[in-house]
C-alpha cells in the first residue's frame, strides 16, 4: 500500500481511524443523512438511468423486492453556477434501482461540500 512494508485489507484501512482521510471522506462520515428524489439525483449529477439489465442495478432491485434497505448515497454537491455537476462518489447503481422501482423515490444520502 504506498510504498509501506506494512500491508491490509481494504476493510482493516477503511477501520483504521489514524489514517489521514482527505477532507472530502471527513465530510462524508460526518454528512446527516438527508433524502432526494432519485430523479433529482440523476438530474443534478447529470447521469443517465443505467440500464434496468445492469448486474448492479438487477442486484439491488432485487433487494428492494425483498424489502431490505440499500446503503445511504455519497454525493459531493456540485456548483450550479460554475456548471459543476453534483458527483456521485457511491451509490450510482442504487439510484438507477430505486428510480425504477418508482423515480419519486426518497432516498437517503449523505452530501458534502467539494473541496476548495
């Protein structure tokens, strides 16, 4: 990892709270958890709907169907007036599925500023 003689799973660095985060994953750990339409998702990030056949997306639709909760959205808010889309940093899939099951949808995330 990086040059380090030291090695670890992605889940023990990910668990790891003496590993300096980059400000953004800060912001993300600590974000509320707010809810937003999956349309108005798709929308700000400017991404189009993936495909209802897509592994990911067929996977958590399935989910759904079994009435099990998906994972909160990471969003990094964009800048409207820059034309900066928001960036979907997780959670691309999930928005595709829950659209599908219905494009009202609330659904939760957690959004964070972008680094200045």
């Amino acid at each position: 990892m990086g040059g380090n003689s030291k090695s670890g799973t992605c889940s023990e660095v990910m668990t790891d709270w003496r590993v300096p985060w980059p400000p953004i994953v800060g912001s993300l750990l600590v974000a509320p958890i707010q809810h937003r339409k999956a349309k108005d998702i798709l929308r700000a990030a400017r991404l189009v709907l993936l495909p209802e056949d897509n592994a990911h997306v067929t996977s958590d639709l399935t989910k759904i169907k079994e009435g099990k909760k998906l994972s909160p959205i990471l969003m990094v808010r964009g800048e409207l007036a820059r034309g900066i889309p928001a960036h979907v940093a997780d959670g691309y899939h999930r928005v595709c599925a829950s659209y599908y099951t219905d494009e009202n949808t609330d659904i939760p995330l957690k959004l964070a500023d972008a680094p200045r």
